[in-house]
C-alpha cells in the first residue's frame, strides 16, 4: 500500500474510534483543517481543539474511497469521498454521512503528512 494510503487508511481509523490524538499525529507541523460550515482551523491547537469538539459531540463510522492521488515533488493532493453513520452522542440519533474531500499531503521528516484538509457534504440537506 501507497504511503499516503496508509495515512487515510489510519485517519479512517482514528475518525472511527473518536482518537483526538491519532488524528493530530497525521497532521504537518502546520496544518489547516477546513471543517464545513466553520472557519478554517489553522496551527496544531486548533486542529486538535476541534477534532476533541466533534469526538464529544459525535460517533463516526465512516469510510473513505480515493479517487485520485496526485504528487509534486513535496506535495501531494488526494481526492476522497467517505460515506457511513454518524451518531448524535446527546441522543444517539444515527444517520447516513457522506462527503467529498480534498487533502493536501506535505511530506515532512521524510514521512507524508495531512498538510490541509477541507470536506463538505455529498448529501442533501434533510
């Protein structure tokens, strides 16, 4: 498997088991976290500070599919969707999640990082 594979296969895992801390491991030293309907999250606090929101507020079971992965030099950019559940923690309403994604990848320290990351619904609003 692809090293950048590996790293979506890991934030697929770490979304999944609500893991604040395995989710901020993927990311650069300087990561951007563009959650839809918030502002940008820029710097490592804010990224981990909103990842611990969600974790408290929802339960994710999602999975990603990759459509593309493009590499320049020490930049990549992947295009992802995921689809799945996600659990309102206050009341255990569950309901179907889906979204397109972009990433872009930094290879830092001779490994790939999530660099910047942006996703926004591929469902209607019910």
């Amino acid at each position: 498997m692809e090293p950048i594979q590996q790293i979506l296969q890991q934030y697929e895992q770490a979304l999944n088991a609500s893991d604040a801390k395995a989710v901020l491991d993927l990311y650069s030293s300087d990561p951007v976290f563009m959650p839809q309907f918030a502002p940008a999250q820029v710097g490592r606090d804010a990224v981990r500070d909103t990842y611990e929101q969600i974790f408290q507020t929802i339960q994710l079971q999602v999975k990603f599919t990759t459509y593309e992965v493009e590499q320049m030099g020490e930049l990549a950019y992947v295009r992802t969707s995921s689809s799945g559940t996600v659990t309102v923690l206050a009341n255990q309403q569950t309901k179907t999640e889906g979204n397109n994604e972009l990433f872009i990848f930094k290879h830092e320290n001779g490994n790939w990082k999530i660099h910047r990351y942006l996703f926004a619904s591929s469902q209607a609003p019910n």
